[in-house]
C-alpha cells in the first residue's frame, strides 16, 4: 500500500473516523493495529522483522531503566544495537558483501559458490531499525526516559506514517506524544491539508513525470550526448527531491491530521550555498540521525588520536573534522543501498563537505547563521548555481547503475555534448515543465527562509495555488500508483 | 453571521477561482493542438442537417501526438483521400464506409490500410484494368450514419464494390444512440423522455464530459485510478457488447445496425454494386495484454468479459443478409505476434497494422470474387 494510492486514501480515512472516536489508549492500540496492517500489506512475512525490532528496543528499553550499573548498561546497549545492525546487515548488505568477497576469491583464483543467497529486501528496514537503535541509546544516554508500555514502543517504532521512510523520528519527539493524550487542533488540519496537497503534488505531478524522462537516459542500453546527461541529472534532483521530500510532507500531514507533529525534513536544499547547509536542508532527519550517533562519537574518538596533530599547515580539529565526516558519509552513502555507486556518492558527500571547510579556513570566509534564520537573497544566487552544480553530480553517481555507467555518463558530458532542439524538446522542456512551479514556489518560500510562506498569501494568490495543485495532480499527474524511490533505501 | 458571510466569500472565491483555471486549462488544451478538441482538427468537420456532421471538403489540419504526427487533408468529394477523378474506362472503383479506424488520423493518407490496399491490388492487376480505394471513413460515425453517408455522399462516386467497415466495439452502442437518423424526418427523440432524474444527471454529465477537453482527460484520471484498484463502478458502455448478459441496449444496437447494413445492402445492389463488412477488431481482442488488464477490470465487477461476443454478435446477426462478412481477427492476431497492430495512446492501428490489415483483406476480397485475382 503506498501513499499515492486510493488504497491507503480509503485505509486513511477508515482509520482517522475510528481514531477521533476513541479514547487515548484506545487510539495507540488502534495505532499499533494500523501500521501493522498497512507494513503487512507490502509483505506480511516481514513483520516479524519489525515485531523483533521492537520487542528488542522495548526490552532493552526497560533494561536500561532497571539496571544502573554502567557495564550492564553497556552490554544491553551494545545488544540492543546488534540485535538491529545484525537484522540490517543481512538483510541489506548480506547480498552486496557476499558478491564482492566473492569477486575478490575469484580473484585469488578460489571459488565460493556457498556464498550465494538471494536475500529479499524488506521496505523501510532502514528507516525503522534506525529509528529503534536511536531509542535504546537515548535511554542509555539518559537523554530520554525507558517507556514501560510496548503498546506506546510499538506505536513509536511502527507509527505507519514514517514506517517506510521517514522521517527518522526520535523517541523525545515522537514517543512523548505518542505517551500523551492528543487531540488534533483545525490548525493542524489546515496544515496537515496543505502538506497532503503539496506532498501529492512533488510525487506525482513533478517526481513521478519526471522519471519516464530521467529513466530513458539513464537507460543501460542508451548512449546519450552529454547535454542529455546534464539535463536528465537535473530532472533526477528534481525526481528524487519531489519523491522524497513529498512522501515525507504526505507523512507529516497524516501526522497533523492526528494531533502529531513531525519535523521538517527538508527545506528548499537547492537554494544552500554549501554543502554543510545542504545537509542541514535535505533529509534532516538523517543528518541529524547522522551527526548525534555517529560524527559526533566518532570526533570524540578521533580527537583522542589526533590531538595536537598540526599535517599541512593544518591544524587538529580540521583532521578531526574531516575523518568523522568521511567516515560519517561513507556509512550515509552505504545506508542509501549496498552498491558501491552509493559508497562512491557517500565519499563524493564527505570530499564536499571536508573541501568546503578547508577552504573556508584558507579565505577565512566565516559561516555564520543569519540571526533572523536561514533566507536565501539573490546575491546568494552564483554560489547556490554552484553548489546545486555539484550536488546534481552527485545526482548522477546515486542514480547511475554501476561505476562503469558513472564513468561513461561523465565522459559523455565532457567528450560528446550533442546539443540538439530534439534533447531539449525531450528532456529540458518536461523538465521546466515539471520542475518549474515547484522551483517557484520553493524560490518565494527560500526568500521569506519558511516554509508557510504560501499559507501567509493573500486569499486569492493562496486559493490559486491550492487549485492549481489540484489540476496538476489530476489532468497531469501520473496515475500508476509508483513506489516512492527511498522504499528501497 | 460574520462567520457565515466569510464563508460564502471564501466559497465564491474558490468557485471563481476554479473556474478561472479551468477556462485558461481548457484554452490551452485546445490551442496546444494534439487534441482532437482543438480547433484546428475540428475545422476538418461541418454540420449535416442529416448526419449530424460531415468532413469538410479542402479543409486540412495536423495532428500532432508524442506518438504520431499526421497530416489530414479532406478532398472536394468530402472524405480524407486525394481527389476523386472521373471513373476511368477500366477502373475498379471500391469505397471504404466506416469510422475513425478506417479514416485513421493517426497515419498519413499513404500509409492507411486503404491506400495500401489499391497499391496492393494495382500491384497485381492486368492493365488496363486498374483499380481505385476510396477512404470514407469518418471519425466518429456509426453502422447509421455509414449507410446515410455512402446515400447522401459516395454512392456518386460509383463504386463497384462498398467495403463497410463495422467496429463491434461500439458499434451497437452508437448505432442504438443514433437509430432516430433511420427515421423518416430524422429528428432524435427527445433525449429526457422517460427517464429517471438519475438517468438524466448522467445524461447531462455525459454531454458536459464530451464538451471538455479538461473533463475527458480528469475523467481518463479517474477512470485509471479506479481501473488500477478495481473500483470502477460501471463498466464502459462499449464493452458491454462483450458480456454474455449484455443488457437490452447493446441487443437494441446491433438490430438497429443491421438495420442500417441490409439498407445499405439494398441501395448498393440498386446501384450494381456489391456490399461486403469487415469485422474489425478492438485492440484487445488482438492484444494480450490489454485483454488482461481489461478482463481483471471487468471481473471486478463481477461479469465476465468474452474477448470475441461483439465480434460473433454482429457476425450472427449479419448472417441472413446475403452480405459476405470478412472476419479479419484470427490473421491480425497472427501479425501481433510480429510487431504492435494498435498504437499505445490510442486504440488505432499502427502503420504496421494497416499494412497487415491491407494484406489480409486483399487475400479475403480475392477468396470472396469481389476482385479478380490469383487468390480466387
């Protein structure tokens, strides 16, 4: 069942009439029933996966509360913890890595045919034993108390409308409403509406169009000239940005629509001038997820190895900085898929981002947050050019099949450009079609740096967009009910 | 009451609102071109105090699509073919009545099954005697308006044999719809007598649907969506020509048709000529997989779709005619197995199609002596 269908339309409202009827508890039962039957509709097998989850985040959950003394503490986290990574690493990388040392045997001239296992990816693993290993340390950090009832625990970790890709909320987000009695508010409705609209409108009128074109250049049997390449690469960072940040606005006005409220896990990212404000613009919840249980552990790690260390005229933080950041988007670039297009984009992510800091020190250029938040002004313009430039590249390494096809694709840009009207009739003029009004709206909403920007239009400009979404969804969206591209992930 | 007077303010704004967009939509659909709604295709078309409408003899227009391009040219006899000379000592003179597969916009006029078939049949004639194919096929007509048309129009062009083209898939639909043009006088029956207000709101919406370019494409949207999740209420009046339990209309259509084709019979032999009907196919009676997804569609709604009922229905009721009826499915279900017979966006044939149809019926015209040849 995915959101774009009339399936999860009919399951939604079937759920919220018996949701506004009932008492507290009786609304997180119904909750827990209601993700358990909307995951079971993809495969029922894989619940077992999601119940193990749980009961493992429940338990050791309650283990941390009891025990206090640190090593027993420790021995449960590190349980709870490879409990998931063991469930996430069979069941997502067991075929990758199983391939590659394969590959590597063979060439030390051994064979390992044992090693081949055709392992079934379960939607939204990803997003839902993170979610799950995020609860368990924050109890054993203390930052968030152990939840006794595994109705709420199941509720948290299953909440249907995140379950398959987010955001990856946290328990002193989601769990703490979840453990109190919640009543939707008609402003939340209003938005919660209006993210529903919005959120349909990037999946199926810009994500969804967009991918017949992008997948016609990208095709492994297609040799398209480098203009192609560039425009196709653009419609994929308009495709996956309309797929993924759509189904999280999706999710998060379902959450509103129920009295929960989620975080923003995107804000017009290409309007960022830097890859460090990119990644505090595209799925948040991820680099947030990213920097709290992994960079930040990993400095803490590093700055005890590196201490004092001055390579390069360097000093020590910037090592500091740029090892956990390497690591750190490696492991991004795997969590995304096991394929090594994805370790190449993670390591391409962290080369920006350390880059970026380097040579923020050498012109000692200071990043400094705007006191009034983050707004885009029109001198910022070449910059946000440049760094959605290198973003896109990144686009083609994530999007493309294999090593061999990134290398193909980026010598077609540079050795065969071909320009033609017939690519841009083809590929540049879907993509403005496609791609333009979500660019305009999301321009104004970067100028005011809000994302209610529409909502504080005058009546006439805002009902004009609300229609306007509507008649784009219904004449010109696509119809075919397609799976959101970070189910895989 | 302040609360109340916002409201309705809020209201007639979202009406205008919606009805602004919906003009500026509708507009540029038609302008856009690539519809059959937009102005230029319509301009191939004129009223007829009989047939409703007829094609306009020199009007030309192009239709574009991202799957065809195709240039329409009507000549002065008033059909889509090049202009019509004086019969010729010789010549062989076969008219093509039927609807929008036999026009076939989507191709250009040298490509349609017509124009391969006389190339086909001059192919192999014996000079001097030649032979000429004249398309009448006229988007949108049915078995009626066919018969009124070869009256009124083609019958002048003196054919030696009339090829009637019937499309069982809506045939018997259209033919129901328009039986009121058999009439002496010609007038319709009033469209609202005797029905429920429910029957008339579909009525009424009906009309408007066909009216909108924006309407029909909202409408293929919903329809999709409802086809992908098995919620379609009804099923498309056309298919029901393929249910075993057919209701009352779909009999009342075929009667009324071959009405129309034992008058078109009769005229054609007063004017020593020969009738022959083709029975073309709908695209899923030819291909597989549209006959899948249309079969779970109609299943869903508890019926049973019978891939060839429309066809042996009007072949059945054909029979005591003494009209040769060619059944050209099972060869056209052979040339699927070799490339695309129909395109995708539209239930037409492709170039591919109309050749194999050309060569199908070359065989069967010969097979039947409607034209001399080695096949005989």
């Amino acid at each position: 069942m995915v959101f774009n269908s009339l399936d999860f339309a009919v399951f939604f409202l079937a759920f919220l009439g018996l949701y506004r009827l009932l008492p507290h508890r009786g609304q997180n039962w119904l909750l827990v029933a209601a993700s358990y039957y909307f995951y079971a509709s993809w495969d029922w097998r894989f619940l077992a996966l999601l119940i193990v989850s749980t009961l493992t985040a429940y338990a050791c959950g309650v283990l941390l509360g009891r025990f206090e003394d640190e090593k027993r503490r420790r021995l449960v986290l590190f349980a709870g913890l490879g409990v998931h990574l063991a469930l996430l690493g069979f069941f997502k990388y067991f075929g990758f890595f199983a391939e590659n040392l394969r590959a590597l045997l063979g060439l030390a001239g051994l064979r390992a045919d044992g090693f081949t296992l055709q392992v079934l990816l379960p939607v939204g693993i990803s997003f839902y034993t993170f979610i799950a290993m995020s609860y368990v340390i924050d109890v054993y950090r203390r930052q968030t108390g152990p939840c006794r009832s595994l109705v709420d625990v199941a509720a948290f970790i299953g909440f249907f409308p995140t379950l398959l890709a987010g955001p990856l909320v946290r328990a002193s987000s989601l769990l703490r409403q979840i453990r109190e009695p919640r009543a939707p508010t008609g402003a939340q409705a209003a938005e919660g509406a209006w993210l529903l609209l919005w959120g349909y409108f990037k999946k199926m009128f810009v994500a969804d169009n967009l991918a017949h074109v992008v997948a016609q250049v990208y095709a492994p049997d297609a040799s398209p000239g480098g203009l192609a390449v560039v425009l196709a690469t653009v419609a994929f960072a308009f495709q996956i940005y309309g797929d993924f940040s759509g189904y999280s606005d999706i999710a998060r006005g379902a959450s509103k629509l129920i009295g929960i409220e989620l975080m923003v896990n995107f804000r017009f990212p290409y309007f960022v001038r830097t890859p460090q404000e990119f990644w505090t613009h595209w799925h948040i919840s991820l680099s947030e997820w990213l920097r709290d249980y992994v960079f930040l552990p990993l400095s803490f790690a590093f700055s005890r190895r590196l201490d004092g260390v001055r390579w390069l005229g360097l000093r020590d933080d910037v090592w500091i900085y740029a090892a956990a950041t390497l690591v750190t988007m490696l492991l991004a670039g795997l969590w995304h898929g096991a394929a090594w297009t994805f370790v190449l984009w993670g390591a391409y992510q962290g080369a920006l981002l350390v880059g970026f800091r380097v040579l923020a020190l050498r012109t000692r250029r200071k990043q400094k947050p705007p006191p009034g938040g983050w707004v885009f002004e029109w001198g910022h313009a070449p910059a946000a050019l440049v760094m959605f430039t290198l973003t896109c590249y990144g686009w083609l390494m994530f999007r493309a099949d294999s090593l061999a096809q990134i290398a193909v694709l980026t010598g077609r840009i540079f050795t065969a450009f071909e320009p033609s009207q017939a690519v841009l009739r083809a590929v540049g003029l879907p993509l403005l079609l496609y791609a333009g009004p979500l660019v305009a709206i999301h321009a104004a909403e970067a100028r005011r740096g809000s994302l209610e920007t529409v909502a504080g239009w005058p009546r006439a400009a805002r009902y004009s967009v609300y229609v306007a979404l509507v008649y784009a969804i219904v004449l010109f969206g696509d119809f075919q009910g397609s799976d959101f591209i970070y189910f895989q992930f | 009451m302040r609360n109340k007077a916002a409201l309705q303010s809020n209201a007639v704004l979202l009406c205008a609102v919606v009805l602004v967009q919906f003009g500026l939509i509708e507009a540029g659909y038609r302008l856009k071109g690539g519809s059959e709604a937009a102005p230029e295709f319509q301009s191939l078309f004129t009223p007829d105090p009989v047939l409703g409408y007829r094609l306009k003899p020199g009007a030309t227009a192009r239709l574009t699509t991202a799957e065809f391009d195709s240039r329409i040219t009507i000549n002065q006899a008033g059909v889509r073919d090049r202009e019509i000379e004086p019969k010729a000592p010789g010549e062989r003179r076969l008219v093509v009545l039927g609807d929008s597969l036999v026009m076939s916009v989507q191709v250009s006029l040298e490509e349609t099954f017509v124009a391969r078939l006389e190339q086909r049949l001059n192919a192999s004639a014996i000079p001097p005697a030649t032979y000429r194919v004249i398309n009448a096929g006229v988007q949108g007509y049915g078995p009626v308006e066919e018969y009124l048309f070869h009256r009124d129009v083609t019958s002048a062009l003196q054919p030696d044999v009339v090829i009637l083209g019937l499309y069982p898939g809506n045939d018997a639909v259209e033919a129901a719809a328009t039986a009121f043009r058999l009439r002496e006088g010609g007038t319709p029956r009033q469209a609202d007598d005797g029905l429920s207000a429910r029957q008339r709101f579909t009525q009424w919406r009906r009309r408007m649907i066909r009216k909108s370019v924006v309407l029909q494409v909202a409408r293929l949207r919903v329809t999709t969506a409802l086809d992908r999740f098995g919620w379609r209420p009804e099923i498309d009046p056309p298919l029901r020509t393929y249910l075993a339990d057919a209701p009352p209309e779909i009999e009342r259509g075929v009667a009324v048709a071959r009405d129309a084709v034992a008058r078109l019979a009769a005229l054609t032999e007063s004017q020593g000529a020969r009738l022959v009907v083709v029975l073309l196919p709908a695209r899923f009676q030819v291909d597989d997989g549209d006959y899948a997804r249309l079969k779970e569609i109609v299943g869903r709604s508890g019926k049973a779709l019978d891939r060839d009922l429309a066809t042996e229905r009007f072949a059945t009721a054909l029979a005591g005619l003494d009209v040769p009826v060619l059944d050209v499915l099972p060869p056209l279900r052979e040339a699927a197995r070799i490339s695309d017979v129909y395109m995708q966006s539209t239930a037409h044939f492709t170039p591919f199609g109309h050749d194999a149809l050309a060569t199908i019926l070359e065989r069967r015209l010969r097979d039947a002596g409607l034209v001399p040849g080695p096949g005989r």
